[in-house]
C-alpha cells in the first residue's frame, strides 16, 4: 500500500525493510511476484505515490529489467486492471511496458505430483473490495482524508474482526475443494494457514 509519506500511508513504517528484502532477494535471484494492493490508489492519486515512491519503483525496476516481475492487481490499485491509462503509468514508473495480472499459476512436482501454486489478491468474492465503487469513493473521499489528518493507522495484523475471518475461511473452504493445489492470497492482512490464523495455531499449541 505505498501511499503519500503522510499519516494515512501505512506503508512508510515498511519501506526500509522491503528495499532491503528487496535487495536480498535480486542477489539470490528470486523471481518477485507481487500480489496487489503495491500501491494505495484508493485513498491517492497515482502521481502522488509516484513522487513520493521513486527509491521503492527504482528497485522493483531491477527485477523487471532482469524479467523476474510478475504484477497482479488488487482492489486498491485496481487501477492497473482497469484504466486505459494505467499502461502509460506503469512506464512512467518502470520505464518500459509491463502486463498485470489478475493471478498466477506456478506448475511444479511434489514428490513426482503435479501440484499448482494459484497465487491472486484474494479480495474476489469479497463484496466489501470486489468492483464495489461505494468502497471506493468512502476510502478516497471520506477515511482517507480524515485518516490522513488524525494521523490514525489501525492497519495492523495484531487487529482482526469477523469479516476477515469469514473471508478467510471462504478462500480456505474453496481451495480445499481443490486437488493438488496451493492458493496463496493477501487482501486481509491476516497470516493464516490450514484455515487458521497464526494466533489461532499458537492458541492451539498452548493447550
């Protein structure tokens, strides 16, 4: 969620540790596939994050010039999906023209079984974030704003609510559904795996 350096930018507290795991994972030559909501255009205007983000694009740019990017939209930068604008705004930023994607398939074996890697945003089906303009215009026009002037910031971990939970358990419920294949999605902030989050699963540890 790179934003505009201002109080409403939950990303500013992380910059320096993502241009380091950047930095360590182009020396190891990982491919970086990143699955949404990179850049916060719900709450700002696309030109703000871009002057306020240049050492955090220069960075990514190197993948891209090495052709191990992978760009996929989420609801808060669905601009990359959707406006016939956002070709010429990635080029702005990168310098050359990508494709961005809805999601992604890894292949691979596990134990001579072809297993499939569905990596996406995870916000599909999420009526609060899925193409929902009402969302939209309330996180620009009203908690953005009023966000960015109180200097509040509850996007943490550490908080969860019962919506989360639910959308959670409706990823895990439709991917355990499916044969030899692993999703892995963002969207709520919220570790969580076999359908548990990771507290959950230190709770159950415990007793």
């Amino acid at each position: 969620h790179k934003g505009a350096r201002d109080g409403a930018d939950i990303f500013a507290k992380s910059a320096k540790n993502y241009l380091a795991a950047l930095d360590h994972y182009y020396k190891e030559d990982f491919i970086y596939i990143n699955l949404g909501d990179s850049e916060e255009l719900w709450e700002n205007l696309f030109v703000t994050v871009k002057r306020h983000n240049k050492a955090t694009f220069e960075k990514e740019k190197q993948f891209i010039n090495d052709d191990r990017f992978v760009k996929i939209f989420g609801n808060h930068d669905l601009y990359w999906g959707n406006d016939p604008l956002a070709a010429v705004s990635l080029f702005q930023i990168y310098g050359r023209a990508i494709r961005v994607y809805e999601g992604a398939v890894l292949q691979t074996k596990v134990k001579e079984k072809s297993v499939e890697i569905f990596m996406t945003h995870g916000h599909q089906g999420d009526l609060q974030s899925d193409g929902n303009w009402f969302s939209k215009w309330f996180v620009s026009n009203v908690w953005g704003p009023l966000q960015g002037y109180l200097r509040i910031n509850p996007n943490t971990p550490a908080y969860s609510n019962q919506l989360k939970t639910d959308h959670n358990r409706i990823m895990y419920e439709w991917s355990s559904q499916r044969k030899n294949m692993l999703l892995i999605t963002g969207h709520t902030h919220q570790p969580v795996f076999k359908s548990l989050t990771q507290l959950e699963i230190l709770y159950i540890g415990l007793d």
